[in-house]
C-alpha cells in the first residue's frame, strides 16, 4: 500500500511577484481545527452553541475539532461567514 500526501499550492501577489505556499491536506485541517476553536472561544461559545448556530450536530463539531474531520460545503460556507465576521482570517 502507498501513501501520497495531496499538496496544495497557494499563489499570493500578482503574476510578476509570485509568491507561493505549499500546504499539505494535514495542514489544512489542522488549521480549520484551530480556527474552528479559536472562533468558539472569540465568541465565548461551547461546542454545542456553534453546532446549534450553523445547523450540524454536536458530534459533527467535535470531529472537526478533534479528528480534522472535513465540513460539508454548506457547514464550510457558514464557517466562512461566522470567520468574517468575527475577523479570523480564512
């Protein structure tokens, strides 16, 4: 069995001062991890309150913050929002 870690590129600037970052898919979700919990703590909520907030389950919140368990497209847009909101960079 082979394993492969998916990387992704992400490109900052314009096209003739390119800078760029490589993140591999464990860094990406160790990073929601973190930033799920730091926008529960911004807004002094428990797991439940931020469940109940963007319509998952409680269960579904502690997989994120523990596993890095990857949010639906509907959960990740009101993720989104709650980060803007609240000035977590996204």
């Amino acid at each position: 069995m082979y394993l492969t870690k998916v990387i992704t590129y992400v490109s900052i600037g314009n096209a003739s001062d390119k800078v760029g970052l490589y993140y591999t898919q464990e860094d990406r979700m160790e990073r929601l991890q973190q930033k799920v919990k730091a926008l529960r703590v911004k807004m002094g909520w428990a797991q439940e309150d931020l469940a109940r907030n963007i319509n998952v389950s409680l269960s579904t919140v502690q997989r994120w913050e523990t596993r890095g368990a990857k949010p639906t497209r509907l959960a990740r847009q009101e993720l989104n929002r709650l980060f803007k909101e609240t000035g977590i960079e996204v």
